[in-house]
C-alpha cells in the first residue's frame, strides 16, 4: 500500500515507518520536528523516501493525495505534555486529528489508522480491562484519545473505515528514543547512577508492549481484511505483559549489575490499570507480541554498553517530551500554541 504516516520522527514513527518500508509498503512520513533533534543511534533503517515537513493541523487535501491509507501517530504525547498546555492539547490531540481523518475520507481514503492508549481505561481496580470496558480517563492526554475515538467512530461508513489501537505502554530501543516512559526511564536511570529510586511505593497497575510490537500491530492492521478491523479496537499488547511498576523496577534493576532498587511511600498517582489483549491476539490475522519486558530491558543494556550512554545525554531535552517542548517554548522557537516561529 501507499500509507502516509504521522508523527515519523517520533519514538514510536522512527521504528514503525522502516518496519512498513521491509513490509513492502511504500511510506511517506509526515512530522512537524519538534523531536528531530533526539537522534541516539544509528540502526540504518531510519530514511523515508518521502517526507511531508508540516504541522498536523495545517495537512490540506493535496497533501494527502493518492494514498491508500493513514497511519496517525502525530500527537503531544504523554500525560505530562498534555498537563503542560491543555488547552493546545485539546486543540492539536483532539481536533487536529478529526481533521485529519475528515480530510482522509474526503481524500477517498478507505484505512485510518489511529493510536489510541491503554491510558483511556483510567483509574481502577484489578480486574483486567477489555475494549468493551467502561473509559475512565484521568488526564488530557487520555481525554483526547477517547473523544478521538468516539468522533471518528462516527465517520465510519462503506467508504472510510478507521481502525483504534490501545497500546499499551511502551518500551524498547528506537533511534529518536523517549526516556520518559516508564521502562526506558528506569533503565536509563540503572544504567547512568546505578540505582532506581523510586519516589512511590510502586503499586499502580502497567501493561507493557515493545515498539516493535506496536509495529507489528499496525502493519498487521493494515494487510487485515477490512472487515475484520472496520471501526475496531484494539488493545495491543500482551495479557502477561501487565505489571507493578515496583515490578518494573525489579527486573530493570535485576538486569543492570549491581543497580540497587529503593521504593516509597504512595506517590498519588491514581492512573492504575490491567488489560486484556485477548482480543487482539485472537481476531487479528498474524499478531502475537515477541518481546517480553526482561527482553526490553536486556536490549536497552546492551544498547546503553555499546553506545556508551552518559548522564548528559540522557538528561538531555530531546528525549523527554515535556522538557523539550519546554526548551522550544522558552527558547522562543515556537509560539505558545505550538507553531513553529
């Protein structure tokens, strides 16, 4: 297919667009740079043979001319990022995605992709969280993902036919790497002071998945039938793969020699959550996780040895979310809705 993909200079468009390219699709990416400069190694597979440089609320329908199909990843990711501004988390996250598909289906194109989280489901107790769960949303962030959701579920018809992937938390090496996600933050944390310690006491409720997972999820989506994932959604993940964050911690810090682990008291942190990922792994054709979150961490150490990972870099703006946005607001390089100057 000729799939058009947003956000590829992201965490996750980084490894996604090169792992549709060996697929044999042919991907143009599409990105407005607020990450580019996040580069920590090079694997070789990160050259896009078109790129669309652009803010995802300035896409006009030439852009997306002849495509087969979208692949939308390009939003403020995480809960902090979307307490920064929620206004512009509302407005980019929200808004800026129903247009997007609304120019899609105008376009005449048939698949929309769409990545949606785990984080929707919230608050709760221990039962385990199905697609036909009740959302609970607890930040802007998740909100979004949900009214997304809702709103493109509503385009559905014969002619556009969008697809919702929950992922779950994810994890794994990507050269435009996040540090500010759970795994990889701890792993950074074992591998630069050789020790993780923890603010909280560690209790709430993770699911995990690899980037390559993720990956495997979207493209599995895309060569599905369409009547096997016209305006579903997907949990992507693994049942097993739901953990503790002390958890987390335990086998990050297990893997890294002599990291020492320390927890706390109760952080406040009401986001807890367990998913199932049956549904998934039954209905669609070819999907089954490879990675568990001991090969995350493994892979991680052995990454952070050979590139000799340092506290500078790790600490650096580009590979947290928050702080870059920060760095590009106070530098004045961008304005306070988020247009480059």
């Amino acid at each position: 297919m000729n799939v058009l993909v947003t956000g590829t200079d992201g965490y996750i468009g980084s490894v996604l667009g090169p792992y549709l390219i060996k697929k044999g699709h042919q991907v143009t990416g599409l990105d407005t740079g607020f990450y580019r400069a996040g580069w920590l190694f090079n694997n070789g597979n990160t050259v896009y043979p078109s790129y669309i440089h652009k803010d995802l609320r300035d896409v006009t329908l030439d852009d997306l001319d002849g495509f087969d199909a979208v692949v939308h990843l390009a939003e403020l990711s995480n809960d902090p990022l979307g307490k920064l501004n929620p206004e512009i988390t509302f407005k980019i996250n929200h808004e800026g995605s129903v247009r997007l598909a609304t120019l899609c289906k105008q376009a005449g194109i048939k698949r929309f992709i769409y990545a949606s989280s785990c984080s929707v489901y919230g608050e709760g107790d221990d039962s385990y969280k199905t697609e036909e769960s009740e959302v609970n949303p607890q930040t802007a962030y998740a909100e979004c993902k949900t009214r997304v959701e809702r709103d493109l579920s509503k385009l559905a018809d014969d002619h556009f036919s969008p697809t919702f992937l929950r992922n779950a938390t994810a994890y794994g090496a990507s050269p435009r790497m996040r540090f500010d996600i759970v795994l990889n933050n701890l792993a950074g944390l074992a591998w630069t002071t050789g020790i993780i310690e923890m603010i909280s006491d560690g209790m709430p409720w993770r699911p995990l998945v690899h980037v390559k997972d993720i990956s495997k999820a979207f493209a599995c989506t895309l060569e599905a039938p369409l009547d096997t994932v016209h305006k579903e959604i997907f949990n992507v993940g693994d049942t097993r793969e739901n953990f503790r964050v002390r958890e987390i911690a335990e086998i990050v810090g297990a893997t890294f020699p002599g990291c020492k682990t320390t927890f706390g008291d109760n952080g406040g942190d009401n986001r807890s959550y367990r998913v199932s990922f049956d549904k998934i792994n039954r209905q669609l054709p070819g999907f089954k996780c490879e990675y568990t979150a001991q090969d995350g961490a493994e892979e991680l150490y052995k990454l952070f040895k050979k590139i000799n990972l340092d506290p500078e870099v790790f600490n650096s703006n580009p590979y947290t979310r928050l702080k870059q946005l920060k760095y590009l607001l106070g530098t004045n390089q961008v304005t306070k809705d988020l247009y480059w100057v």
